[in-house]
C-alpha cells in the first residue's frame, strides 16, 4: 500500500520523543531520525503539519511545583517548545524539507508569528509547518495545540507520536502485566475511562470537532509512513465508533 491516506495531517511530537533514553534535552541523531521519518511522507506528497512539544526541557508543571507562578511556568514551557521547533526545522532542511516555523508567541526574529490563512498557503506549497509555542496560552498543553491547530487548518487526522508506548493501553502496560492495548477508542472512552492519551481538554476539541486521531509508537522507523497509509497501527481514536 503506497498511496497515502490523508492529504493534510498534524503530526503532535511529545519533547521527550527528541530527548531520547537521556530523558532530557535534544539528542541528535534522534532529531534526525524524526526527521527523516517526517521527510518519508512529504515526499508522499502528504501535507505535514508539526505540533511540537517541550517537556524535553521544560514543563510548566515543573516550575508551579517548585512555587512559581502557574502562568510564568508555562510561559517557560511554552519557550522550550520553540527551541524543539527551531532544532526539527533544521534537521528537517538539511535532508531538503522546506519548512516554516510559527510561533504562537511573536518573536520575529526567530520564527514567523503564527497565522492560519498564512500557514494554509504553507502546506499548499508543501512546505512542513511547524507550529512552536503552543497556543500561546499558559494552562493549555501542546496536545490541545495539536487538536486546535488540527482544527483550524482542517487537517484529516492527528498523528501523535509516542516514544514511550504504542498506542493506547487499558492501563500501564510497564507496571501493569495485565493491560490491554486498544485497536479502537471513541473520544468518550477515552474521557470516562480516563485513559491516558491526551489531556481533557485536548480530547474534547478533537471530539466536537470530528478531528481522528492515531496513537502509535515513534520509535519503530517507518511508523509515521505506515499511518500515513492507512496501515494498522497503534490505537485510532475517533469521535464514533
Ligand atoms: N504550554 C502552555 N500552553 C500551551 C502549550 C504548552 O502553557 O498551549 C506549556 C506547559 O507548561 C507545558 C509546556 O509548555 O507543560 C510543554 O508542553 P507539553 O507539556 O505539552 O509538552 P510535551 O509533553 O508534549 O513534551
């Protein structure tokens, strides 16, 4: 099977899938690797949005813990969601990948601000977008960065990457030997049943907005490819059953 099944998809890539066992920071050739993983499907023709994360680095959680104010913590996390962008667009145009970064807070100098009819045009052109800085918004995650942008662009469905996990389990599948792996999950499973796959909120906004998402594992290579195309793989998670 070759011929890919969406034409415009977001691709949601927790920090940690970048920071490899180290579980902080950036590692390089992991950095590649996704990147040459994300280049596989652009030259599917498949228009590819990147929503990055930032918990490689920081997590607003972090800092409200240590005392901080919540807003500053996440304004911090949201920072370090930019530095994973600017290190995945660089990684991605040294294999040839045209891309874009825009950043939901302005900083010029750095990446464009982000701005959807703008971003649109991107992807038309092929180009990969990737969306730094969250939502702009502390209190929100970069999972329900990945729904609204998902959203507003009109992308088919959600690939969320996993470093950790294959797909969606019924409960730990490390500390629990009992725990079953989903093939299919509506949005409300997901929210009753409390699984963890994205936060609430996250789950709510692809579920109103009929947004399909598929939960698989980064780490086997070819596995953003396989998605792509309709391969059974991981957990799909959709609106209806
Ligand atoms: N964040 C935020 N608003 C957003 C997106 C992210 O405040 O719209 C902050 C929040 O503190 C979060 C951090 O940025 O902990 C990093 O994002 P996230 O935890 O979603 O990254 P991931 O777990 O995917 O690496």
């Amino acid at each position: 099977m070759s011929v890919p099944q969406y034409k415009r998809v977001v691709i949601k890539l927790s920090g940690e899938a970048l920071a490899g066992d180290q579980g902080f920071g950036l590692v390089p050739n992991i950095v590649k690797s996704v990147a040459e993983q994300i280049k596989e499907v652009v030259d599917l023709g498949v228009e590819v949005a990147l929503v990055v994360g930032g918990g490689n680095i920081w997590r607003g959680k972090i800092g409200s813990e240590m005392g901080m104010e919540r807003a500053n913590a996440d304004y911090m996390g949201m920072l370090a969601t930019v530095m994973n962008a600017l290190a995945l667009q660089d990684s991605l145009e040294n294999l040839g990948v045209e891309t874009r970064v825009q950043s939901s807070i302005v900083m010029t100098q750095v990446a464009e601000p982000y701005i959807r009819r703008k971003a649109v045009r991107h992807l038309e052109k092929k180009r990969v977008v990737i969306f730094a800085a969250g939502t702009g918004n502390p209190y929100f995650s970069t999972d329900t960065t990945a729904a609204l942008r998902a959203a507003e662009i009109n992308a088919d469905v959600i690939l969320m990457a996993k470093n950790n996990v294959d797909g969606v389990y019924s409960a730990d599948p490390k500390t629990n030997a009992d725990a079953v792996k989903y093939d299919n999950l509506t949005y409300l499973e997901v929210i009753q049943q409390g699984l963890q796959v994205m936060d609430s909120t996250a789950s709510t906004l692809c579920m109103d907005n009929d947004i399909p998402l598929i939960v698989f594992s980064i780490m086997e290579n070819g596995n953003i490819k396989r998605a792509v195309q309709g391969e059974t793989i991981g957990t799909v998670v959709r609106r209806n059953s």
